[in-house]
C-alpha cells in the first residue's frame, strides 16, 4: 500500500537516495530542501512513479517547520513516515574547534547547528505526530543521526552534539508515542560517499573501515526504509550503527 514520505534535505546526498528508495516501493514522496531548490527539482523529477511534491522551507524557524509538515501532510494526503534528514553538515565552513575561530563565530555556527538538526527535527517530528494522532492511523518516524555522536567531532562540536540530542530524542518519542502506534528509530552512518564530501575521500577514509572504503548512500536508504517498515515496529528506540565496523561502541 502506498503510503505518504516526506524526508528532509533530499536535495542530494543521503537525502535524495532515501527518496529514490522509497519512491520505487510505490510510495508518495515530500521532497524538502532548505536552500538547493535546483537540486531538490532534479530528485523530484528522477523520482519513480506519482503523487510527489516538492516543499521548501527552512527548518531552523519553528513556523516554517509546522508549514513544511501541514504542506506535506495536504500534498501527500497524509504523511505515514517523517525522515529527518536534514542537517547542517561538517565542512570546512561549519568547522569550529575551540582554538580556532573566535566566541562570536562559535556562538553563531553552534545556533544554527542546534536550530537545525536538532530543534528543527523536535519540531517537524511533533507536527507530523499531531497529524497522525488526529487521524488516528500509525506511522514512522526515522532521524539520521551520525558516527559522530559516539565517536566525537573535535573540529565540529556542535555537528556531534545535535547528533547525539537527536539519538536521545528519538528515543524519547519512542517511548512516548509508542502508544499511538508511532514508531521512531534512527540510523548512525559513518562517512558516506555523497556528492558534498566526494572531494575529501582519500585513503585514511577508507582505512577507517576494515572493509577498506566508506559507505553509500543507498545503504543508509535501504536500513532506513526497513527501519519505517511495519516488520520494524519493535525496533522502536533503536540507533542502528552504519559505518562499516569503522566505529565500535558498548
């Protein structure tokens, strides 16, 4: 049965394979970008099938979040699976170690990290839920969080911080809306191969992992489509690592 997907940051990268992913099940597909209007419209077109929309919107103002999730809700005829995808990423532009940029420069790139990844997550994912306690049907909910959250960011901070808050709240909605027949997980990729990083992939990369090369897209895609399927409803309040045995946690 067809069902309704709105994932965020599908311009490209993880995003976009998440779409694709989804759209060759059968299922309707919200297309949201933040700023890549041109490269959300190629995901969109590239998309198999009928019935997706494309939604923009940034997620770091609470107002916008409610609009993207009511836009999509109406676009789609109701949202089934939330994927929080959307991220400010790590990037020499972001990259803020202690000793390196200036309070005013810290103060600002860990705002809008925290806006983003995190509180605009809380945000889109308390939307979506209302809407599917008001028609009383059960859903999925998805957050794609990092290696990062267990394995540190020193030169970004703020990046594996709102990377592990997301991890925790996941778990939280897990508990709470478990009784609404809504079920949340979230995934922990480590260093995927995505148009935005494909410059930085060297050989370190590839050594951090014993299989000798970093992940894809369309691995993080497929767990998280099991993940919002019904077959993984008592995975609720799972983080599932995927990174390649890169990273081992307890």
């Amino acid at each position: 049965m067809s069902r309704g997907v709105l994932v965020t940051g599908a311009s490209r990268g993880i995003g976009r394979a998440v779409a694709t992913a989804f759209a060759a099940r059968g299922d309707r597909i919200a297309v949201h970008y933040g700023h890549r209007a041109a490269d959300a419209e190629e995901t969109l077109k590239a998309l198999p099938g009928e019935g997706h929309v494309l939604i923009g919107g940034d997620l770091a103002d609470p107002e916008a979040a409610r609009k993207i999730a009511d836009a999509a809700e109406a676009g789609l005829g109701g949202v089934d699976v939330l994927v929080n995808n959307a991220a400010v990423a790590t990037s020499p532009e972001t990259a803020h170690p202690v000793a390196g940029v200036s309070y005013a420069d810290w103060q600002r790139i860990w705002r809008r990290t925290v806006d983003v990844n995190l509180l605009g997550a809380a945000n889109l994912s308390y939307c979506v839920a209302r809407h599917l306690i008001g028609r009383g049907v059960p859903g999925r909910i998805v957050n794609i969080g990092s290696r990062g959250a267990f394995k540190g960011e020193p030169d970004h901070p703020a990046y594996g911080a709102s990377k592990a808050a997301l991890h925790a709240l996941g778990q939280s909605l897990a508990v709470s809306l478990a009784p609404h027949g809504i079920s949340v997980t979230s995934v922990a990729p480590g260093f995927t191969a995505t148009e935005r990083v494909a410059a930085r992939i060297d050989d370190d990369l590839r050594a951090q992992s014993p299989f000798g090369r970093v992940g894809t897209p369309e691995e993080v895609a497929a767990a998280v489509v099991y993940l919002a399927s019904a077959e993984a409803t008592w995975a609720s309040g799972a983080i599932l690592d995927l990174n390649g045995a890169s990273h081992l946690r307890m």
